[in-house]
C-alpha cells in the first residue's frame, strides 16, 4: 500500500464525517485492539422512521482498497440482516457500489450510508441477494415486513 | 590492462569534447548515482552509466534473473537465472568496466532500510522500475531528499524519461495515473505467487502459448517448453513404433492428464513445497487431486458444447465455474484445442473471441485461483481481462536507457533540471516543436508543478532522536508547536492511525491515545517511512520523520512558496 490518494481520501471523508454527519448514524475507522486502520470502517445505519426498520441501528464494516475511491468499498452488516438485496454474508448489494454501474469516486461515506438505508426500506427486487426474504416479500409484502419488524424489536430494541 | 586505461580515456575525452568542459569529467567521475531496478530498462542505464565513466553506481533490485529476462537483459546468461539481478549486474558490468565501483542492495526500495540518508548520498537516482507504487515511494522519498529523479517507462513501443526535481518541476505525483491495468506483473507473482484473479488469467495465457503458441523467450513459462504440444507428440510417436500417423483418443487422454498434472497438480505441490517456511498464506494451497482428474476425462465429452460455452461467455451475470466445472471445460478444450491442432498442424495463436480458447484460458485461470484461495472470472470478464498484454522490447529500453544518461550528463554539465526535457518514444512520428519535422522521439518542455500537488508544495521534513521522542512530542512540539498545524489525524500509508484529534461524539480508544503519550516514534516503528498528515482545515501534509542520534527535535516545511 503505497498510493497515498485512497489513504488521503479516507482521511478527508473522516474529517467531512466528524464535521457533519446525519443524525443517528456513525462512521470511523475500525478499532482492533487498540490499533485503527483506515482502511477499515466500523459504521452505524438508523432504521428510516416509519419502516419497518425504524427503532434499530445495524452496524455494517467497510472495507476498502488500495483502488478506492476508484472502486468503491466493500460494505458488509455485522451481523447480516434479513433483506432481499443482503447476501447471507451481510454483504450488500446495490448498484451504487457497483463500479461497472453506478459507482463514481465521487461518492462520498455519508451518500453510501444513506442509500444503504434507502434500501432497507425499499428492497430492489430485481436484484436479489437472500433467498428466503426475496421469496416472502414476493409472495406476502406483509408478512416480510411483520418479520422483519419482529426481528428488529427483538434484537435491537432493548426494554 | 593498456587498452582498459586507453577505453577509459576515450569515454572521458569523448564527454569533454561532447560538453566542452573538464569540470563535467570530474563530476561525472565523482558522482554517485543510485539505480532502482535493474531490469529491461535498468541493464541498459547500468550499461550506459559505466561507459559514460561514471564509477560510483549503486543497484537497488529485489528480483531474480528468470528465463524470459535473458532475451533484453543481456547483462544475464542462462547460467544466471535465479540469482539476484542486482547482484550478477554488478559483477557483470565490474567486469567490463573496470574502473566502475558497483554496490548492490537485494531488497525492495519501500524497506526502511533505506533512510533519508541513504538517499542523500546520491547525485542522482534513475528509476527504472516497473510498477506505479514503487515509482511514487522514490518519487516522494527523492522530494524528502530534494535529489533530482530521472523516471523512465517503457511499454511495447512506447517509452519515456522524465527528470524530475519536485518543487521545481512536474512530478510523477502531480498528474494522477489512470489505473494502470497493463502494469507488467513480475513474473514470480505469475509463477509462483498469483495476488489477484489477472495474474491467473495472465498465467493462464502464457499456458496457451506454451502448449500451443510461438513460444517466446518472454514467456515467463518458456522454461516449461517440453510440454509444448508438437513436442508432446514426436514424442509419443517415437516412443510407440505402431502408432506412427495417428495421434488418436488414447494419446488425447494420455497428454490431457499429463498437462494436467504438471501444470495443476505437480507444479502446485512444488510451489507448496518451496515456499511452505516463507509465505504462512501459501500453505493451504488447494491442489485438485487425481480422482478428480480422471473422474473429469472420462465425462467431459457428453457435458459440454461450443454453443453453450459461447452463450455462457456472452452473459456478464454467468456465475464463476466451480473448480470441478473448470475441470471438466478444461479437459474440453484442451481436446478440442487438440484437435485443431493436429488437423492444422501449426502453432495456434490465442484469441479472446475465439470460444474454445477463451473457455480454456477461463476454466486455466479459475482452477489457478481456486488454488491459490483468490476469487476467480466468469468467462465474459475473463475476455476483457486478457485482450490486453503489452511485449517488452529491447529496442525500446535501449533508446530510453541511452536518453536518460543523457540527460543526466546534460543535468551534471550544469543544466538545472526545469531545463531539460522530457523525452518521449512513440511509435508513430510526432511533430518537434521549433522544428518543422516529426520525430519518434520528441522532446517535450518539463512543466511546473501542479498547484494541488502534496509531493511539490506541502512536505513536512521532522528530525529528531527517534529512539527518545514520543510521538505526541512529534504532534504537540512538532506539528502544531513548531509548525502551527491543527492535525485532524496522522496516518501511514498502509493505514495504522498514528493520531487523531480527540472525538467528541465517541469516546477515544483510550489505549491508542495513551500508547503513544508514552511510546517513542521508534517503539512504533514510525520514522523513515512517508505518513499522511490531514489539518483539521482539510489541507493534506506529507511527513517523513527522519532519525538522527541525540538530534532536538526540528520541524520544517519545504518547498513552501
């Protein structure tokens, strides 16, 4: 690793986030045992009021490459969520990180954060990712969203 | 021992007729010059310095002589392959020129064995590397030293120099590089350690060419031309007087398992063997086993079609082939590819649109990543990955190398470095400014440094007794005491966050911020290497902390207009 532009780039989005970032959400470099990597983010999305989702924050690692802001990072949940455009691992799927579609290295932390909530709200199901939450909201929108709300009140919701 | 004074006479009157000064002799005989890299375009500097007269030279390379080096780096022979170029370079060109004084260092430039020091010794530094990290690490290290960089490339047909003096002129950082996908790969990552998907697909495409293709020295597999098909089957026909026409199904089977097991099972062992005590990583290596192998050559023929094999490769979604997939196509083509080859009875040549090679160099390239745990290519990437692989021509690094000695020599005659040019090899012949013809090398005038350029304007020089600062001495004195900063946070380049300004939304991890409170800028390991430095205003710093014993701490900006 020796490209400073990724590495400057990332300092700058941290010093952008810390100034001004959107309520309820959080963006920084992972803490392993003490020693932070830039190339590695630890971030907090809210669930959008008036969701399904609304009440929960889910964390998500970001990873990036060398290559950023020339490809865009890896986001994954941690833990994954049950949603249609979340693969089992967490990772998420969507065309803004996608650099043969609408990826541009202009896109900043914050925009990607935003749109990943976005996408909770509203799975895209043209482009499924998980099976079984693709299949419910296909067949009973209703059902997926009284589970997914279960399953947020449960684990993210503390009484 | 007459005639060696007598040559070396000749190089000195030739450089004071050709400057028109003694003086220029004297330095020349006195400067030392660093070269990094000595490959295709580093044989040809190393060469061209020692018989401008040049006597203190030392080599800074990292890799091995391999058997697709020996057609352009002609300081090696065959006996050479394996041993350290900057090492056989020396002896070498110690040989033929006697009067030369060569030292070498076997190690990668980026160590921070090499400090600022090393650096400052030197006149001047060519690089003649072949890769875009390494190039910016001696680009920002000779702007810490404000030592002149000669930069050369050279591509197929096309080549440059460029000297830079950052702060002075344009550097190598100033305009940003496109992604460089046509980045020559060193041939040990293609042989034996593959990082990404390209280098199995680049892999896989040396492998067409051995076993089919014109076998070029440049190959990094040449050495493997005992697989070559049409030696394949002499071979088998000699061995076995009844079947002296047809090469029929059983001599099929018999080469595709024997391919197979070289290139994907025996060679993957090796590779396992050899490097099983230096790469941890390497020691899960996923070598397909030989049930596997012969469960493929008995199925394949039933399974697979050039139809569906060209549909799949038109399709951008088509998943990756699973390792027994990659198998089976493989064992496909490699019978189909047979096949045409025994009906043509010439050299194929390997072509992205053509279906049954492109399915070859997939499956090839998969099963290799699948081994070396890297993602592997659908078909359709795999087409767009390999239309582009550029030669390496010794014409080319024989021009670029003698236009930047050249130009060095003008440098030492006394021309500031914003007076030379920049050189540039085309293929095609470009017009010369201030003259009414076209050349192939055309000079281009050197440019001023670009304003936003951190290499050119904001370099951050520390000095100080590494083993007794802390490094919150180094941000509190250094940083924002001498130089009046606001660091938001301090970084290297691989990452690691030295400091950060305290958080207010999130309590700081308590164990970083107290580790370096106390812990010196050497405990960490920080000194003698570039880190990043963002003010808490948005304006990006470059430092290098440079160690010397029982020196105070000083800060200093330079190149700050």
């Amino acid at each position: 690793m020796a490209n400073s532009l990724a590495l400057t780039r990332l300092q700058e989005e941290h010093r952008q986030f810390r100034k001004d970032h959107p309520h309820g959400f959080f963006a920084r470099p992972f803490d392993e045992d003490g020693k932070r990597n830039y190339f590695k983010w630890f971030c907090g999305i809210p669930g959008k009021k008036g969701t399904e989702w609304e009440g929960g924050t889910y964390h998500l690692i970001l990873e990036f490459s060398d290559d950023y802001p020339t490809k865009p990072p890896v986001c994954k949940f941690d833990p994954p969520l049950f949603h249609p455009n979340i693969f089992p691992s967490g990772t998420v799927c969507l065309s803004l990180l996608d650099p043969s579609k609408d990826w541009k290295p202009s896109v900043t932390i914050k925009s990607i954060l935003f749109a990943i909530q976005e996408l909770l709200a509203s799975p895209n199901l043209d482009d499924p990712a998980q099976a079984e939450p693709y299949k419910m909201m296909k067949e009973s929108p209703e059902e997926y969203r009284k589970t997914v709300r279960e399953m947020v009140r449960k684990s993210f919701i503390r009484h | 021992m007459d005639n060696e004074c007598q040559d070396k006479n000749n190089i000195y009157e030739g450089i004071q007729k050709c400057f028109g000064s003694l003086q220029v002799v004297e330095t020349v005989r006195q400067s030392k010059i660093l070269l990094v890299g000595v490959g295709g375009v580093g044989s040809e500097v190393l060469k061209n310095l020692a018989f401008s007269g040049f006597v203190n030279i030392h080599l800074v390379d990292l890799d091995t002589i391999s058997v697709s080096n020996l057609n352009r780096q002609f300081l090696f022979r065959s006996e050479d392959v394996g041993k350290w170029k900057a090492i056989v370079a020396k002896e070498r060109i110690e040989k033929l020129c006697p009067w030369s004084q060569v030292s070498a260092s076997v190690d990668n430039i980026r160590s921070r064995k090499f400090p600022l020091e090393f650096f400052k010794q030197f006149v001047a530094v060519i690089c003649a590397l072949d890769n875009h990290k390494a190039r910016l690490y001696v680009n920002e290290v000779c702007a810490f030293a404000q030592i002149p960089m000669f930069e050369t490339g050279s591509t197929g047909y096309q080549g440059q120099v460029i000297p830079i003096l950052a702060g002075s002129t344009e550097c190598y950082s100033c305009e940003p590089k496109p992604q460089q996908q046509n980045e020559q790969i060193p041939v040990c990552t293609i042989r034996h350690r593959p990082e990404t998907v390209e280098h199995c697909i680049v892999w896989a495409m040396y492998l067409f060419d051995v076993l089919f293709g014109n076998l070029e020295d440049s190959n990094p597999l040449s050495d493997e031309k005992d697989y070559k098909i049409s030696y394949l089957a002499s071979d088998s026909v000699s061995n076995s007087e009844t079947k002296k026409t047809d090469l029929d199904e059983d001599w099929e089977n018999m080469t595709c398992k024997r391919i197979f097991h070289k290139f994907f099972i025996e060679d993957l062992q090796s590779i396992q063997e050899l490097k099983k005590d230096t790469f941890l990583s390497l020691s899960t290596l996923k070598i397909p086993s030989k049930e596997q192998l012969n469960n493929c050559l008995l199925n394949v023929q039933q399974k697979y079609s050039i139809e569906e094999l060209k549909k799949e490769e038109q399709n951008p979604h088509q998943s990756v082939w699973t390792s027994e997939k990659a198998c089976e196509v493989f064992i496909f083509c490699l019978k189909q590819l047979l096949r045409k080859w025994k009906e043509s009875q010439s050299i194929l040549m390997f072509d992205e649109n053509d279906t049954i090679s492109l399915a070859f160099v997939t499956a090839a390239s998969t099963l290799r990543a699948e081994a070396f745990g890297i993602v592997p290519k659908n078909s359709f990437d795999v087409r767009g990955a390999a239309g582009r692989i550029i030669p390496a021509l010794s014409t080319t690094n024989a021009v670029i190398g003698g236009v930047v000695v050249f130009q060095l020599l003008r440098f030492l005659s006394g021309s500031p470095v914003k007076d030379l040019y920049n050189a540039r090899l085309s293929q095609v012949p470009r017009p010369r400014p201030r003259h009414q013809d076209e050349a192939i090398i055309s000079p281009e005038v050197i440019r001023s440094p670009v304003e936003e350029c951190i290499i050119c304007h904001r370099l951050i020089l520390v000095s100080c007794d590494a083993t007794k600062v802390t490094v919150m001495q180094f941000i509190e004195d250094g940083l924002k005491g001498q130089l009046k900063l606001d660091p938001f946070s301090v970084a290297t380049d691989s990452g690691f966050i030295i400091y950060e300004a305290e958080q207010d939304d999130q309590a700081i991890s308590t164990a970083s911020s107290s580790k370096i409170d106390t812990q010196t800028i050497a405990q960490l390991q920080l000194e003698e290497q570039p880190l990043s430095v963002l003010d808490d205003s948005g304006v990006n710093y470059r430092a290098w902390i440079k160690h010397q014993c029982d020196v105070a701490l000083t800060t200093e900006l330079i190149f700050r207009e």
